[in-house]
C-alpha cells in the first residue's frame, strides 16, 4: 500500500509539473496549504476529498487520473487528459 501512495503522490507531482503550476497554485485551487500538497507528493495518503479536489484542479475527474497513472505504470503513452495539455 505505501508504494501505492508514493507512486500516487509521483503522479500528482508529474502533472502539477506538466500542467505547469507550482505546489501553492496548486494548494490554492484545493483550498488547502503548499505543505500539505509537498506531503502528499512525498508519500502521504491524502484525504479522497483532497484526492478529488486536486483531480479537479487538474480538470479530470479522480477515476481519470487513476486511469493515467495505471497506463503509466505499465509504460504505455498516453495523450494526457489534464486541462491545456
């Protein structure tokens, strides 16, 4: 399960990063605080209303952005669905 975590909060950094916004633009459209965006990005299992919130700040729902981080662990590309992307 903490794998799972890690590789969860992986994801959530790669697109924060491909999407181009900082980890306090970020907490910002999740109404929550930088630090608690760095511990999930970290390993921390989030909330699922911090999951969600930030699966909307990203402009998918959560089921897609799971989807995006199963296909990505077994190696295949996949156009992203993040909003701008």
């Amino acid at each position: 399960m903490k794998s799972t975590v890690k590789n969860l909060g992986a994801a959530i950094r790669e697109n924060r990063q491909r999407v181009g916004i900082s980890q306090v633009a970020l907490a910002k459209k999740c109404k929550t605080g930088q630090f608690t965006i760095s511990k999930v990005e970290n390993g921390r299992t989030p909330t699922l209303g911090l999951l969600e919130r930030i699966a909307r700040a990203f402009g998918c729902g959560v089921m897609i952005c799971f989807e995006e981080i199963r296909t990505a662990k077994k190696g295949a590309p996949r156009e992203s669905t993040l909003k701008g992307k």
